[in-house]
C-alpha cells in the first residue's frame, strides 16, 4: 500500500511547485475537452430536443444509434479522424494534423453522441410534462424543443458534464490524432500514458491524481452552481 | 337555448383498441358557460381535449359555425423555469405581438388576476393556487373567444378556489365563452349556464343548470348526484 | 446562469484558437521519429539547441520506426529519423524519401531475470537467444514492426531458430512500444530485446537486469531522412534539411554525444560527412 504514498506526495509537490510545464499540459487538457463539449453541445443539444419533441419517419433508428455511438471507442474515432485529416486524406490541405484543433475535432465527434443521447432523455421528460400546454399555447415542434432547451437547462447541465468527463478522460483519440508532442499537444491523459510506458509509475499515478482532482473540482463546482440555480428557479 | 350555437359535435367518436373513450357524441353547444359533468373516467377530459384539438378524434366532426380562438388550462398548472411574467410574454411572443406589447399586455393580464406583485417571481416557487392564476393570466391574455378549462381548482385549497372562480367569472365577463369541468357540483352550479352530462363516453343528458340539479332528467344522472353529494 | 456558463465557454474557447493561431504562425517542423528515441530522453536534450539556433521548432511524433515511415508516406510528417536500415532504403527506393543520412548508433541489449534461468548470459546474442528458446524462458517481444522488432526477427533468423516452428506460451508478442513492453517484461521477470536508451531511462525494473551486451551484432544504427517534396508537395524542405544538415555537422554531433543518463553515454554519433 505504501505504492500509494509516493504519488501522492509527488502529486501535492508538483501543484504545490506550480510546475510550469504541468500547469501548461494542465490548461491544455481543460482547454481541449472545454472545447470539445461547447461544441458537442452546440451541436447535439438540438439533434437531442428535435429527436425527443420531433415525429419523423427513422426517428426511433436515429434513436438507437445514438444510444449506440455514446460507447464509440476513443481509439476508433481517434483513427477515423486521422484518415480524415492525414495529408493523405480527403481533409488535409487544412494541416490540421497533430495540432490541438484535431484533439478537438477529434473529442466533438466522440462526445457529440452522449450529449445528444442524454438531452434526448432529459427533454423527451419535460416534453411529457409540457406537451399539452405547449401544443395548447400553438408551439411548433421545433419552437418547443427550442423552449424545451432552454427550461431544462439545468438537467442539461448534466448531460454536459457528462460529455466533458469523457472527453478529459480519454487518450485513445487525442493521442492518435495530436501525437502527443512535448509543449503542443501533450495532455494529462497522454502524458500519463507516456510516464507509464517510460516505467516512472509513481509520477504517472501522481499526474492521474491531480486529474481525477480537476474533474472532481469541475463536478463540485457545476453541482454547487445547479443547487443554487434549482433554488432560485424550481 | 337560443337558436345560434358555437359548436356542433357530430357522431364524435375517440375508439383506442377496442375501448370506446368518447362513443358516438352528438350536441350543439350554445350556452356561455357550460359545465361537463360526470363520474371519473367517463370521457370528461378526453371531451374537451378533443374540441381544443389536442386529441384527434377516430370517428365524427366537430363543426365550428365560425372558428373561435381558445386557450385552455389544465389541472395542474404547467410553468417554465421563469418568471411568471416571462410565462404569460411566453403565450403572447407566440401570436407574434412585439416585446413591447408582450410585456404590456402580459402586466395587464397579471393585474387582473391580482398577481401584478409577484411578476417578477420565479414561476416555480410560487403557491398552487397563485401558479393557477398565472396560467389564467397566460390564457386570459391572450383574448380567446372560447376558454377551456379540465378541472380547473381540483389541486386548490377552497380559498385560491375562490379567487380562481372569480377570474373565470371576470373572464367570461369579459366576452369570453368557458368551457369546463368540474368535480365541485358546488362550483358548477356557481358558474354555470348549462350542464352536459356524460357518462362512460356517451353524451347523457344536455340540460340548463338549475333544472339539472334540482329535476335530472335521466337516471344517470339522478344516480351521478346522489353519490356526489354529500 | 446559462449566460455565464456561455461566456467561460466562450473565453476558453478563444483562448483556444488564439493558441492555435500562434502555434500556426510558429516556424516548425514534424519529425516522425521512434518512441525508443524519444523515452530515451534524446530528444529533450538535442532539439532546444537546434531550436535555438535556428529559430525552428521541432515537433516530435514518437512511433514505431514502421508507423513512423506510414506515417511520413502519406505526408504527415517532413523528416524521419529511425533506426530500421533497410525499411529506410525501402522507403527511399519508392520514391518517399530523398536521401538517406547515417546519424548515430546505440546497441541493443538483452535484458532478463538476474537470476538468468535460461543461463543466456554473455556476450553473444545469437548463442543467448538460442538457449533463452531452448529453455522456452518466458520471453517479450514489441511485435510493432518497429526497428527493435525488426532487428529481433533478424536476430532470431540468424541464430538459426524458426519462430514459427517454435512459438509457445512462452513467447510473449504484446504489440506494444517499448516502455510498455519493459513494463510487461518486469511484471512477467521475462527477458526481453531492448534498446540501452530505453532502459537506461526506465525506472520500473522489477528483478532485471542487462543480460546480453557488448556483441558486434548489436550495434543498432539510426538515419535520417527527408520527406521527399515530389511526392507531397507541402513539406518543409528548407527547414527540414536544416534540421538534418545540423544533426550531421559537428555541433550536431557534439550535442548527441553530450548526451548522458547518469554519467553515461547513450549514443554514439557517426555521420559520414
């Protein structure tokens, strides 16, 4: 048990020595899968409503497929990505490759489907509740969803949270895409995976420590925000 | 009964796998204020939710003379995550008023219904019966020629009942026809210009107030009476 | 609320993209290169004294010498620098790379069990494998068509054993890189064929130790080599054979030959000038 001793003192050393390279590969990391989940949100948020408020042919299809793709492996779309934007590949006149826009890319597509997945649940419960009066007042189906999203916004503030802890979490995508360049796009997740296969576990264990911290101080924070949020608005 | 009604329901039928909801129902309605009346389950709500149009009917018409605008409440009151302002500019933005006017005519609505205080509240946190009063407002304020409301004080204590009557009185007052249900026989005879009553999702009997509840005309009905009578 | 969520989002996400616009307008160059080369330290050494001289950085992407060779034929990369002689003049015979320039070297090492059960301890690789396969001792290889797997299946070939004859539980093929497969070896008390960069730097090393060292055969060569411009017309080519008519000069060379792990020279450099 004491295994567990060094890293943890390794860890408290390395925050509390503002280490300039662990705070960058720290901020990266955040800025990243920050990134990644604005834009999943953006645009799954209202694949997720019209699914739940909508009534199209393929709908239930549509339904199950992204149930489906919240357990895309990382390490899939991470290799889809780089045949997108390889320079043998149909998008690489951008040279995207290896920059932290491809970790991003790369991180949208995997977390778009969970958060579409969860706000689909989330409003197909408000709709339940709303329906009527909505339909009663002469909402369209996409002027609900659009409301819908809105008066949900603090259960969808899970689904959010949901999607960057995927993202934060991964190393199978950013790592394939991004190359896990020292001072470009070396993040936490990769970082520890390099430390590990260097064989400096203490320092690795150390890193996922001070990770698991982030994401926590990240949750504290958004469940802190949604009590008082749910206070003020019932 | 004068001779002009606003409504005419003909043959309507609602058949949901081999239950018959609503089953074969033919009557003009014509009265400002009519009550739908009848025991649990018998077709009350669905009735209504049919002439709103949330429901579409499996067999019948409904034929409007003239179309009418409406609005409707529900038992329970169904208010977004805003203020009850915001609730009542919700229903207005959607007729495609200006902000001005939205908020204008939202204010107004409020006042009405003894709410102008608690605009800026947060909906949600408000009391039963004064979320129930927004949602009047929220109707009201949009000037419906016909107002539906399915049992409208059945989640209110007997004070906010009150106050809820009144607003509906105020309403109708106004111009507005009502159309409601009611397990309150009380609330039904205080408002009321006739009863439709129905029963296992056939119309029964079509009679004006008094008369219904002092000489029922069929026997569903005198039997519907003495149990919910206390 | 929604309204401050947005605007976190929002920040983050500019600062973001101005990151990524600085890091655009920076004067680099991508060197695919061996993840043996890079956990060996080399590079954290070398490239900041090119980088300062010349105003160009380089951006590492560490693989297997095969992955990195895919890696520079469908463009992705401008220079490559492994250690797989003849996957190199494979890759310039197809037209891929311009010229290929001999570096440095470093050896290759057995590392095993101190206790040496198979009893492989020596100086001769061959001799070493043959009764490491004989005493079917539980033996990692990267299996990840690097240039150490590479020079493994040579080494096995030319001690006469026939791997596909012989192969058992007790010939371990994990895929993997290097560390890992140090990482797999010292779990196992496996012996395994590493680089000495590698292990030199490598910290979690259970019961092992150096098994096999010294002989001729383990000399393990490294060359660079530019992406070759006719086939992939966005290559750095200034820059990039900058960089690699540095890593030839005498600076160059000084700098790899600095290089240390506790007192310790890792490389050796030899470029043909």
């Amino acid at each position: 048990m004491h295994e567990f001793n060094e890293p943890f003192v390794t860890a408290w050393q390395l925050v509390a020595g503002a280490d300039a390279r662990l705070a960058g590969i720290v901020l990266l990391s955040l800025s990243v899968s920050l990134t990644a989940t604005l834009i999943a949100c953006v645009a799954g948020m209202p694949v997720g409503a019209l699914l739940a408020v909508g009534r199209f042919p393929g709908r239930r299809v549509l339904i199950v497929l992204f149930n489906g793709l919240m357990g895309l492996p990382p390490v899939v779309v991470g290799l889809l990505i780089y045949l997108l934007l390889s320079r043998a590949g149909p998008l690489g006149q951008f040279g995207l490759l290896f920059s932290p826009a491809a970790m991003v890319i790369a991180q949208a597509v995997l977390v778009t489907p969970i958060v579409a997945a969860l706000t689909r649940q989330v409003i197909a419960d408000e709709w339940s509740e709303y329906r009527e009066q909505l339909r009663s007042l002469g909402a369209s189906r996409s002027r609900a969803a659009a409301t819908l999203l809105w008066d949900g916004r603090f259960s969808l503030s899970t689904a959010a949270l949901a999607g960057f802890g995927r993202a934060i979490a991964e190393v199978g995508a950013v790592m394939i895409v991004g190359g896990n360049i020292d001072g470009v796009t070396r993040v936490m997740t990769t970082t520890i995976a390099l430390e590990t296969s260097k064989g400096d576990l203490p320092l690795a264990l150390a890193l996922g420590f001070i990770l698991i911290a982030v994401v926590l101080a990240i949750n504290a924070v958004a469940y802190a925000m949604r009590g008082w949020a749910e206070r003020h608005w019932g | 009964m004068n001779g002009t009604h606003w409504l005419a329901v003909n043959g309507l039928s609602l058949t949901e796998g081999s239950t018959r909801i609503i089953d074969d129902a033919s009557l003009r309605f014509g009265a400002q204020h009519t009550v739908v009346l009848g025991p649990n389950g018998a077709g009350k709500s669905t009735l209504l939710r049919l002439i709103h149009g949330l429901l579409h009917p499996t067999g019948g018409s409904l034929d409007w003379p003239r179309a009418l605008s409406q609005a409707m409440v529900f038992q329970r009151p169904v208010m977004l995550r805003t203020t009850a302002l915001a609730n009542v500019i919700y229903g207005l933005k959607l007729k495609g008023h200006s902000a001005t006017e939205c908020e204008q005519r939202a204010r107004q609505a409020l006042a009405r219904v003894g709410l102008d205080a608690l605009a800026k509240r947060p909906a949600r946190l408000l009391s039963g019966g004064e979320q129930q009063r927004v949602a009047l407002a929220r109707a009201w304020a949009l000037e419906p020629q016909l107002l539906i409301l399915d049992e409208p004080t059945a989640s209110l204590d007997p004070a906010s009942s009150r106050e809820v009557e009144r607003i509906i009185k105020d309403i109708a007052a106004a111009g507005a026809r009502i159309l409601m249900t009611t397990h309150n026989l009380g609330q039904a005879r205080r408002l009321g210009e006739e009863i439709v009553f129905i029963d296992r999702g056939r119309i029964v009997e079509q009679t004006p107030v008094e008369q219904f509840f002092t000489q029922p005309q069929t026997e569903a009905a005198q039997r519907f009476l003495k149990e919910e009578s206390p | 609320m929604i309204t401050r969520r947005l605007l976190c989002s929002a920040l983050v996400a500019a600062g973001l993209l101005a990151a990524a616009a600085s890091h655009a307008q920076e004067r680099f160059i991508t060197v695919a290169s061996t993840t043996s080369t890079e956990q060996s330290g080399l590079f954290g050494h070398l490239l900041p004294v090119f980088e300062k001289a010349n105003g160009i950085k380089v951006r590492v992407v560490a693989l297997g010498t095969g992955q990195a060779l895919d890696l520079a034929r469908r463009g992705d990369a401008d220079v490559v620098f492994v250690h797989d002689k003849a996957a190199e003049e494979k890759f310039v015979a197809e037209g891929f790379g311009v010229k290929r320039q001999e570096v440095m070297y470093n050896d290759f090492v057995v590392i095993g069990p101190k206790a040496d059960p198979a009893k492989a301890a020596g100086k001769d690789i061959l001799e070493g494998l043959r009764r490491i396969e004989a005493a079917k001792a539980p033996f990692v290889s990267r299996g990840d068509k690097s240039g150490t797997h590479a020079a493994e299946l040579r080494y096995w070939k030319a001690a006469g054993v026939d791997l596909d004859k012989v192969k058992g539980p007790w010939y371990r093929d994990t895929g993997s890189g290097m560390g890992p497969a140090l990482n797999t070896a010292a779990s196992m008390n496996a012996y395994i064929l590493a680089d000495r960069g590698t292990w030199l730097s490598f910290k979690n090393r259970g019961d092992l130790g150096i098994v096999v060292e010294g002989d001729q055969k383990l000399f393990n060569q490294y060359g660079v080599i530019l992406v070759n411009p006719a086939k992939h017309a966005h290559v750095k080519v200034a820059d990039g054979q900058k960089f690699i008519d540095w890593v030839v000069s005498e600076a160059g060379q000084k700098a790899i030959a600095d290089y240390k792990i506790g007192g310790e020279q890792l490389f050796f450099p030899n470029a043909k000038r």
